[in-house]
C-alpha cells in the first residue's frame, strides 16, 4: 500500500491534513480558545491566529450568527454560546449514557412499579431515548423515540433547571406551545417553575404533556456537572399525588447519582 495521502482519507487527530480549509480551522480554534478560557475578545482572536481584526471579527460575529458564541452587553467579550453546548450534550448523551443507564432503569422500575424513562435535550424538547415499562394493570406506556417540548415533562424541565437561566430565552425564539390545559403557556412562567425546581431538586408533570399522567424527575449530569439526561418516572395521575412525589424523586435523585458516577468511570 502506497504511503502517500489519498484524496479524502482521515487524518491523524493534531497533524495537518493534506486539504486544510483555512476559514473553518480559524473557526474551530476559536471555538477551543473560548471553551477553555471562558471568554475571548476580537484583538486577542487576531493575535492568536495571525489575522486581521476585521477578519477575527467577521469569524466571531458568524459563530455568534449560529449561537456558538455569545457576546456581552458591552460588545467586547464572546463566550461559548448555546449551539456549542448543545453539540456536547447530545455527543456526550448518546454516546454511553443508555448502556450504562439500563440497569439503574430496571432497577427504578422494579422499586417504584412504575414506568421509568432516560430524556436527553434536543432544541427546547426532549426525546426519549430508553425505558421501561411498568408492571401495573393501567400503566403509563413506552415513549421511546418520541420528541416533546421540554417544559411540558418532568425530564425536560429537570436539565432546563441546570442550564444557566440567561439561556433558556434563546430556546424559545418562536414563543411556547401547549399540549393540555395545564402546560406552562409563557416563557415567565417556565422561568418561574425552573427556579422552583432548582429549589426542589427535583420536577414534576401533573398534566402538562397528557391529560391524566404524571411525571416526576431528576437529572442527570456528566463528569463536568453539566446537564446531560434526565431520568423520569411517570404514572396514572391518580397513583401519583404529590404526597408519593417526594419519596419517588429521592429513588430518582439515588439513580441519577448512579448514572452520573458511572459516566465518570468511562
């Protein structure tokens, strides 16, 4: 085999490819440089990468166009934006957090006899990516698979309630939806219900994404305390006043720091 480069053939991580885009590079450091300084301004972009203000300028405010960087009210410094969280939330989440969530899953089922669910954060909704299913005769069933506005479930308000709150606005550029009567109908509103459910620990849904279920939930975070999933058990309104809601979100609060420290391990 010949040792010379193919057109479109991988490179190594940290060598030079044969076809390097300079724009794109300039752009990805910047988003390096931003991540792990917390904050960059357009003179420092310029020194770092040998170019022109203007030409530092032009990356910053088209990385900012995608909501990669934000920048403050004065205008100078640019931090890591919302689009560029949500790359490692979703990467990080799918990538080990169903296997080693199933067993705790099994587990919670089995202690609460209801049905338990793993959500991740796509957009301003959440998709439900694993389950199982309760034992009970009338039981809620299986969403695996399905996307629902994230205040509308106890999961998704769970990881909305670790997101700083100067970001849960920009989830909403289109206003808030509504499933049932009781979904939270105002971006106030789901400020408000986050901050409580900061103070709790824990969220719940009596109603809000079906009529006659509720839901509570607790999330899940990664090695850098960062939102990655929630894990939610959910049941017949009936079987689930809020007096069963604060034992449930305990068991939630044990699986999801089990979860959590596994996904340090790997």
């Amino acid at each position: 085999m010949s040792d010379r480069k193919r057109e479109g053939e991988l490179d190594e991580v940290g060598t030079t490819p044969a076809y390097l885009l300079e724009s794109v590079d300039n752009a990805l450091q910047i988003l390096q440089l931003a991540d792990a300084r917390g904050e960059v301004r357009v003179h420092e972009i310029a020194a770092d990468l040998g170019v022109a203000r203007s030409t530092a300028h032009r990356l910053l405010a088209t990385l900012r166009h995608r909501g990669f960087v934000t920048q403050d009210e004065a205008g100078r410094a640019y931090r890591p934006g919302r689009a560029l969280a949500q790359l490692g939330l979703h990467a990080f989440a799918r990538r080990d957090i169903r296997q080693v969530a199933r067993r705790h899953l099994e587990e919670l089922c089995a202690d609460v006899g209801e049905t338990v669910h793993l959500l991740v954060l796509e957009g301003n909704g959440v998709r439900f990516i694993d389950g199982v299913e309760g034992s009970q005769p009338l039981r809620v069933g299986l969403r695996i698979g399905i996307l629902l506005p994230a205040h509308a479930t106890a999961g998704g308000k769970a990881i909305l309630a670790a997101i700083p709150a100067e970001q849960i606005g920009a989830l909403y550029p289109r206003g808030v939806s509504t499933l049932t009567t009781e979904t939270l109908a105002s971006l106030d509103e789901i400020e408000a219900e986050l901050q409580e459910v900061a103070r709790l620990g824990y969220a719940t849904n009596l109603g809000e994404s079906a009529e006659g279920v509720a839901a509570a939930a607790v999330a899940v975070h990664d090695p850098l305390r960062r939102p990655v999933a929630a894990v939610a058990v959910a049941a017949p309104r009936e079987r689930m006043p809020r007096a069963r809601i604060a034992g449930v979100s305990s068991r939630l609060q044990q699986a999801a720091l089990k979860i959590g420290d596994e996904l340090v391990e790997l």
